[in-house]
C-alpha cells in the first residue's frame, strides 16, 4: 500500500510538471521575450498609466524618450495593458514596489512640450515617476524609430485587423484602391464638464472637407469610419458622412480598431490621441481637426500657443 502511494505521488508530481511547463511555454511563445521583472533597480524613470489606450501611448513614449535623453531606463509594470499588446521589451520592467516608492515628477501642460518634464533635478540611485499626460512628440523625437519599433501590434491583433480591413475594403477589390481611415470621436466628448473645460467636438463641414481633400487627390478610393457604436453616435456619423465610397467598421476591440487604423494608407481624425496614434503608426497623409479647444478655455491652455507641440509636424489642420 505504501509502494502504491508513493507511486501515486511521482506520477502526480509528474502530471504537476508537465502542466507547469506547458502553461510557461505557452506565456513564452505568446511574448517575445521573457517578462521577469526586475528585483532590484536605480536610475529607473516610471511610467504613470491614466486614462484610455491613447493616453497610455502618449505616457510610454515620452517617458522613454525623457529616460534616454537623460540616461536613465524606462519602467514599466507587467500588468501594464500596453505591455500586453505591443512589443515592448521585457528589459524596462520593473516591480511595482519601485514605481510606487519613486519620487514624482509632473508636467506644466499636459498637451505641450515643458523642458521642466526633462530637466528636472535628478539624484543618483534614486528612481523617478513621471506622473504627467506627456502628450507631445516633440519628447520622443529624438527617440522615433525606437518607440515605432515597440509599438508593434501582437501577432493575434495584427491577425484581427488584416481580416477586418479584408472583409470591409472586399466590394471595391483593386489593386489601386487607397484605403483611408476616418476616426470620429464624440461620445464623452458631449458631456457637460467636457464641453464646459473647453473641448470642440469635430463638425459635419470639417468632415465634408477632410473627405474632399482625399477624394480629389485618389480614384479608386475606400474610406472606412471608425467611431464609438452607441446608437446617437451613429447616426450622426451615417447623417454627416456618407457616399458609395464609405464604410463603417463594427464593434471591436480598441487595440484592434488602432491596428486597422495603422494599416490603411492615409488617415481623418477628429479628437482625442487614440486618433493621434492609430494616425502616427500609419505614417501616410493624416488631416486632423484643428478647432479643438475653445478659444481661452481651460483646455486651450494646455496646449503650446500654436498646438505646434501636440500636432505632428507635416500633418495637414482643417477646420
């Protein structure tokens, strides 16, 4: 009876291992790196996460451009949702007790470039966190290349968007089609506290315009809209932008509608910096609204005094 238990043990032990090393190579084969984060850590600049998938690009990449500029290593956390749908490299995590610990750094204006983000007094073998929106490129210019090479989509979500762009651009298949993505944001936009802080919501004339700069300039030519798929929403969207040439994507995952976004070939956007990625990442012709804030408004004073700051050089502002 003893010989059989102990049997039964080892061969529990064995099935036990087995399991262990199938879910271990699973993590390792969705990731392409090993994602241990590290114990112990100095000279470490953090990455502070708030608000939408937008916000969280915006925070990364200035944060790691500011880290390089000032020879220090980004931080970010394993759960971090960006972590988990780009390909950013396992080397810049590090344990949440860091972060938590590290003295803060914040910015003036959350939409403009401010020198005081960069060149804040930095002591040795401390570690920093960076509690700011960042929301300007100008902190990553010097860093571009490599914050395009980490914000490659996973696999699987690549897989999601190349069938969705597939199945929408299918009735007008040719060789020449150019494919143009419209983003339209209005949603929490509408809100009362959002309207009162200074945000303009994107009107059906700017839409006509944008529509018109790309269809003067493309034959065969496919615009698909992406927009949030509330029932209001949508109707203005089908009311303001119509025509044999449109399409509207479905309801999908957001980091699979900015993957999309990234593969057509010229991009529309409206507001909010989920446009402004899913247009950065496409890297064609980008026309974006450039009424956004009401003039002396709260929201208006986060920006540069031209919005030079925010929207990216060679994009093309129509109102």
């Amino acid at each position: 009876m003893r010989r059989i238990m102990k049997t039964d043990f080892l061969l529990f032990a064995l099935f036990l291992s087995v399991i262990t090393n199938a879910f271990f190579f699973f993590i390792y084969l969705r990731r392409p790196h090993v994602f241990y984060p590290v114990q112990t850590e100095e000279n470490r600049l953090c990455v502070y996460f708030r608000g939408g998938l937008g916000n969280h690009m915006f925070q990364y990449a200035s944060t790691y451009g500011i880290a390089r500029a000032r020879n220090m290593t980004v931080g970010i956390t394993p759960a971090s949702e960006l972590f988990n749908t780009f390909n950013i490299s396992s080397q810049f995590l590090i344990g949440k007790q860091f972060c938590d610990t590290a003295e803060k750094v914040v910015e003036r204006k959350p939409c403009a470039y401010d020198k005081g983000s960069v060149q804040f007094i930095r002591k040795e073998k401390v570690n920093y966190i960076h509690k700011s929106y960042l929301q300007s490129w100008k902190y990553f210019e010097d860093v571009e290349d490599e914050v395009r090479e980490q914000f490659v989509f996973m696999g699987d979500v690549q897989d999601k968007a190349h069938e969705l762009i597939k199945s929408l651009t299918k009735p007008f298949a040719s060789k020449n089609l150019t494919i143009i993505a419209v983003h339209i944001r209005r949603g929490d936009y509408k809100n009362e506290r959002n309207v009162k802080y200074g945000y303009n919501l994107a009107t059906g004339e700017y839409l006509s315009r944008a529509f018109k700069y790309f269809r003067d300039r493309y034959d065969p030519i496919v615009f698909i809209v992406f927009t949030n798929p509330n029932v209001e929403d949508l109707k203005w969207c089908k009311y303001h932008v119509n025509g044999s040439d449109v399409v509207f994507a479905p309801e999908n995952p957001r980091e699979v509608d900015m993957c999309a976004i990234s593969m057509c070939n010229h991009t529309i956007m409206t507001v909010g910096s989920f446009g402004w990625w899913g247009s950065f990442l496409a890297k064609g012709t980008t026309i974006y609204f450039s009424d956004v804030a009401q003039n002396n408004s709260n929201l208006r004073k986060d920006f540069s005094f031209d919005m030079s700051d925010y929207f990216y050089p060679g994009w093309i502002g129509l109102r």
